[in-house]
C-alpha cells in the first residue's frame, strides 16, 4: 500500500525519514520542525504529534517488537518512545 503524506495531514515544514512499523498499521515521520508525527497507514490519518526536539528530526526507527520507536535529531538529542500496540 501506498502512503502519501498529503492524504494523511498538511505539512508546512519537510519531512526526512519515513518508517513503518512491522504490522503496517502506523508510520513515524521525522518533521524539520522538530516534530515526530505518528499516523495511521490504512486509513491515513494523523494520531499523535510528538514533541521532544528542538531542531529538526532526522531519523525515526520503531524497535524490532514494535514497542519502542526512536527519533534522532540535529539537536543532538535521542529519544526513546513508548509506543502502544494493540494486539
């Protein structure tokens, strides 16, 4: 399935990285506002915004469970997030 951003929320700012979680159900988007934008894949839509850095966000990469994403970015910052997963 094809994900395309435009469908799923606006973005005035770019975007660097794109990664989809291993059930497809949800991608991280690495913003240059600094922000971590989660959506939906199968029905794009936008369901969180998160916050942490202060520059932009380069990369985004969910763990190999599925529990954990981490962003990484220019601020020189790492953050580790939880993420929900119904089963």
């Amino acid at each position: 399935a094809k994900f395309e951003l435009r469908r799923a929320g606006e973005h005035k700012e770019g975007v660097n990285q794109i990664a989809a979680r291993a059930d497809k159900k949800i991608a991280a988007v690495a913003c240059w506002d600094g922000m971590v934008r989660i959506y939906g894949i199968k029905k794009p839509r936008p369901l969180a915004t998160l916050k942490c850095h202060s520059k932009g966000v380069q990369s985004v990469t969910f763990s190999p469970d599925s529990k954990w994403l981490a962003s990484a970015s220019d601020d020189t910052r790492i953050a580790l997030w939880s993420i929900f997963q119904d089963d």
